[in-house]
C-alpha cells in the first residue's frame, strides 16, 4: 500500500506507511476491546482514519466516538505498531500489537487508580457529646 498524504500538521511525519491490522491483530483487538468493554472504555476500529489504513482508536472512560478526538490510536507500519498519545505524542518506539495495547492498558489502571484514591473517604460523622451513648449505655441527654 502505497503511502497516504499527511497535512503539514500532522505528528505522524510527512508521509504515513501504514497497514492494515492482519487476522491474528483482530483477535488481539477483540480480546482488548472485550477487556475495555467492562470498564465502559471505547476502542474502536476503523478503516475510516483520515491518514491511517486502519487503526485502532481508545478512548477515556468518560469520552466517546465522533464526540472528541481519541486518546490513543494504535497502527501497524512497516517497522511496527506505533501508539500516539493525543497529549504527549508517540509513547514508544514501534512494538508488537500485545506491547501496544498492554501500555494502553497499563496507563488506563493507572489513571484509574489515582481518580478512585482522589475521592474521599467516608468517616462517620462527630456528633455532639450529649448525642453519644455513655459507658452504661445510655445516652448523654437521657
């Protein structure tokens, strides 16, 4: 496949060589996407990339398709399966499919760590002294 055009704006270079994902990277993808579906995490493949053959597009818990722009697209290339991060850019140097999408992954139980542990604890609330019940039992305002 020949390369497809980039816009000048592009962080993939001046020219893309992309493939399309083969028969066994569609099992891997399923198997992932099937691991994200439980944790209502979008991953989408889609042939319909604007400079990609093919790719593979996740999405944050709290995102959707066709409603913002991906977190991470995974494509294959000549030298490898590349993951771009919308934030930061490439994540690493070309991979294998199972690397790719265990970074993903790895980022994803991170981020997800860090929102569970920033919500406060529940603790019971300090009632007053005359509300409490005393070492007999009975409470302070009997």
């Amino acid at each position: 496949m020949p390369p497809l055009p980039a816009p000048p704006e592009s962080p993939f270079s001046k020219s893309v060589a992309a493939f399309a994902f083969s028969m066994e990277d569609h099992k891997v993808l399923c198997a992932f996407r099937n691991r994200l579906r439980r944790k209502a995490i979008w991953a989408v493949v889609t042939p319909l990339h604007h400079e990609l053959a093919e790719a593979l597009e996740v999405y944050r818990p709290y995102e959707a398709p066709e409603k913002t722009e991906p977190t991470w697209t995974i494509w294959r290339s000549a030298a490898g399966v590349w993951v771009m991060d919308k934030e930061c850019g490439p994540l690493c140097e070309p991979t294998t499919l199972t690397e790719a999408v265990e970074i993903v992954e790895a980022i994803l139980k991170i981020e997800m760590h860090n929102a569970v542990r920033a919500i406060p604890k529940a603790c019971p609330p300090v009632l007053p002294k005359k509300f409490c019940r005393n070492a007999n039992g009975a409470r302070g305002f009997e």
